[in-house]
C-alpha cells in the first residue's frame, strides 16, 4: 500500500505529537493514579518511535519511499496497455 508522498514524510512527527500528546496526558491526570503510568509509557514509546524512524530515513533518503510490492511490479508488466492491444488490431486487419 503506498501512502501520498505528503502523508508519508510526515508520519514521523504524526508519532511525535501523538506521544507528547499522550505524556501530557499522563502528566495531566497525575502520577497517582496508575493509568498515568500507562499514558507515559505510550507516550515515550511514540516519541522514541518518531525519532527512530526519521533517523531510518535520514540515514538513507533514496528508499525514503516504499517500494511497490512485487505482486504489484508483477501485474504492471503482465497487463497490456490500451495502446498496444489498439495497435495489434489495427495491424491484423
């Protein structure tokens, strides 16, 4: 599955905000309750995601874009386009 090119550059700092939101949020209700402890967890755990996946794609920004599938690279190559099937009949008559 392949992801807009604006979508996908920004998918790092999507995880970024998603755990300094949930950090807050554990900081916000407060550490006496225990579901803080889990809100912190996630929290710290997207952020040193987004930070782990945009130093993958600093390291080597030439694949910074996924590749197809190769079932999709397969498909492509099987099917004729619309302009050679017009041109073989064309031929045959």
């Amino acid at each position: 599955m392949l992801l807009p090119t604006s979508i996908y550059e920004r998918v790092p700092q999507f995880w970024l905000l998603l755990g300094l939101l949930f950090m807050s949020s554990g900081a916000y209700v407060g550490f006496e309750y225990s579901v803080s402890f889990l809100y912190f967890g996630v929290g710290l755990f997207s952020c040193v995601w987004s930070l782990y996946v945009y130093v993958l794609r600093s390291r080597n920004p030439q694949n910074s874009q996924p590749e197809p599938s190769p079932q999709d690279a397969q498909s492509e190559q099987t099917t004729p386009s619309v302009h050679q099937s017009t041109e073989q009949t064309s031929q045959g008559s």
